[in-house]
C-alpha cells in the first residue's frame, strides 16, 4: 500500500530529523508541566496521584530520560558516522516516552507500570547499531547506564503494583546516580573540549591519576549508598569524591569562560555535582538533611547541566550560532538561583521553607519555559543553512 501524504510530510518534518529535536522539546516542556504540577501540590493542593515519589520518578524517569536520549541519539550520530534515528522511528520513541508521562496521572497501577517501561529498553535498543561497532568501546557505557536506569524503574514499579516491596526509593536513587556517572563522563568530556574550541590557548589541567582515582572514589561512594547508605564511612568517602572533583573542576580552569555564557554554564552545573558530594561528606553534626545535598544533585547539577547543554545543542545543531542569547542567559541564572534556594534556604533560613520551595519550583519552570519559548522554532523548524539535522 503507498503511504499516504500526510505519513511523508509527517516523516519529513524538521522535528523528525534527528533525536534532540522532539526529545529536547518535551524534556523543555516536563521541565515546566512538572513543577508547576509539584509547586500546585506542594502548596496546599493535594492530588492522589502526585505523591512525592511520583515527584521524583518523574523527573528522574521522564523528564531526564527526555534530554539524557536527545542528547544521545544526536551524539550517537556524530559518534558513528551513519544517519542518527529519524522518522517514524524516532516517532515511535516519541510516543512511547509521552504513553508513559501521561500513564502515570491514571489510577492503574498495572497500565502505568507496562507504559512506563516501554521507552528506556526502546532508546537502548535504538542506540545500539551506533555504539555496537567498532572504536564505539568508551560509549557502550552509555547502554549499561541505561540499563540500571530501567532496573530502577522496575524497582519503582514493583512498590507501586501492591507487592509489598519496599524498592521505590532504592529505584529513585539508583537513577540518581546514573545521573551523576553521566554528568562526570560527558561532564568530563565536553567541558575542556568546548573550553579549548571556544577560547584561544585555554590553559586545561588534566591527570590520569585523578581521572581514575575520582571515578573510583565517585563509584564507591556510589555503591556504598545503595548497600549501606547508614555507613559511617560514607561521608568520608562522599568528602574525598567531592574534593576529587573540585580538583578535577579546579584543572579546567573555568573561569576562563566567563564571558561566554553558552560555555560558562557547563562548569557552573558541574560545581553543584561538587556542592552535593561535600554537603553529603560534613560531619553528621555539621551536616543539613539528606534532601538539600540530593537536591544540590538534582536541581542543581543535573538541572543546570541539561539546561546549558540543550541550548547549546538547539544552537549548535539547528545551523545557528553559538552564542547565548539574552533569554538564555536570563534561564541560567533562573536555574541556579532555583537550586540555591532549594538547596541553601532551608538549611540556613528554614523558617523560610515553604516559599522557598515554592519559589525553587517556579523559577525552575520558568527557565525551562524561556528556553522552550526561544528553542521550539528552532526545534521545529528546518536549518537557515537547508542541511538535514
């Protein structure tokens, strides 16, 4: 049977071109929808639905998976050299991430669960002829991260079904730090190469032995978190990651970037990765609640990391220049005033809690909302240069 004409319009929009387009548009889009949502609950407005762990899973399991598989359906390409996913196929991840949002709003459990789980294993098996092949070895462990990723997701499920498995959390946090060995990979990566692209004679320290003393010590602490997070030795090892990748920061030199805002906020989310691992390695008696330093984690690192890389991604490969815009920048410092405010208010101010959860929560969707107001005719629409991407 021929297709029909809308089927090929459809297949040959821009959005469909390749991963970051719709993936970056409904990870811009979550950003907003599911902090409203959240700051609408928080603030005395409660639904059956959106309990706390519905907060976390979602932005751990629907809006990070969003930009996490843009960003690397758009980087497999470059990767591999071959076309990256398009068309119908990325539609059809498009779909199945979206099944799995709207899901977990129904009250069936079963329905939510089976949707859910649908898009992580699809984008793995999607990425798979991009990292399979040869001299692809230092990016399969994109695959594994996502396999732990899905395991999470089944841990969070099995609560949610009425087993009587207490897993929730220990999938939430098990996702947590999927999150974080991504943010010191890429981080890792893309952090002294934009700087030396961007900046004539960068001056960029790297060494070997804190490369992978650093990762080690970042997984043990890790590892130690899911096992026996009431370990004694767990905020010393938390103290000796941090400071490991303060060095780390310390050697990219970051302040070299700071006239160029596009690049700036890479290291800036990078030193909330920091933030979180030396709250979590103060001393007991020293130390705020366990929250505030996962939350130096998740708004902060995380938030601020994919904040700065899909407008630079939405630039970049939309033919445009690399160059932050007024709005953009606007959104950088929304975001990290929304992590300061989750993170430092109630430790140091608590009697201002509440608003300043509020305020955390608003600011975050706004800095989501500019960048899709700014992004989506970019997203959506072909290359100035008429180039497929």
């Amino acid at each position: 049977m021929p297709e029909t004409s809308l089927l090929r319009k459809l297949d040959d929009a821009p959005i469909w071109a390749i991963g970051f387009r719709p993936f970056f548009l409904l990870g811009g889009l979550a950003g907003v929808s599911l902090l409203l949502l959240w700051v609408w609950v928080f603030s005395g407005h409660p639904l059956v639905a959106l309990t706390p762990l519905w907060h976390a899973h979602e932005m751990l399991f629907g809006f990070g998976p969003a930009i996490a598989g843009g960003f690397l359906l758009t980087a497999s390409q470059n990767w591999s050299g071959m076309r990256g996913v398009h068309g119908r196929q990325l539609m059809g991840l498009a779909g199945l991430w979206l099944l799995g949002r709207l899901a977990l709003l129904l009250p069936w459990p079963g329905l939510a669960a089976g949707l859910d789980l649908l898009f992580l294993p699809a984008l793995m098996i999607s990425l798979w002829p991009y990292l399979s092949g040869a001299g692809q070895q230092r990016n399969r462990i994109f695959l594994v991260l996502f396999g732990l990723q899905i395991a999470g997701n089944l841990l969070y499920h099995l609560e949610m079904l009425g087993t009587g498995l207490t897993l929730a959390r220990s999938g939430i946090y098990l996702a947590l730090h999927v999150y974080l060995l991504m943010i010191l990979v890429i981080g890792g990566r893309v952090i002294p190469a934009f700087t030396r692209g961007a900046i004539a004679n960068a001056r960029i320290s790297s060494w070997p032995w804190l490369e992978k003393g650093g990762f080690a010590l970042v997984l043990a602490w890790l590892l130690l978190e899911l096992i026996w997070p009431a370990a004694e030795l767990s905020h010393w090892l938390a103290l000796a990651a941090g400071l490991s990748q303060l060095l780390r920061l310390w050697g990219w030199r970051p302040w070299q970037t700071w006239r160029k805002p596009l690049l700036l906020i890479l290291p800036l989310g990078y030193a909330w990765l920091v933030a979180g691992f030396l709250l979590r390695g103060l001393p007991p008696q020293w130390a705020p609640p366990l929250s505030l330093a996962t939350h130096a984690f998740t708004v902060g690192a995380i938030g601020v990391m994919m904040h700065g890389m899909i407008t630079r991604v939405s630039l970049g490969h939309t033919g445009r220049e690399l160059k932050a815009s007024g709005l953009m920048v606007t959104g950088y410092g929304l975001i990290n005033l929304a992590a300061l405010l989750r993170v430092a208010v109630p430790w140091l101010l608590p009697s201002f809690y509440m608003p300043a959860m509020i305020w955390a929560g608003l600011l975050w969707a706004l800095a989501f909302g500019l960048y899709v107001w700014e992004c989506a005719p970019y997203l959506l629409g072909p290359r100035p240069d008429g180039k497929t991407g």
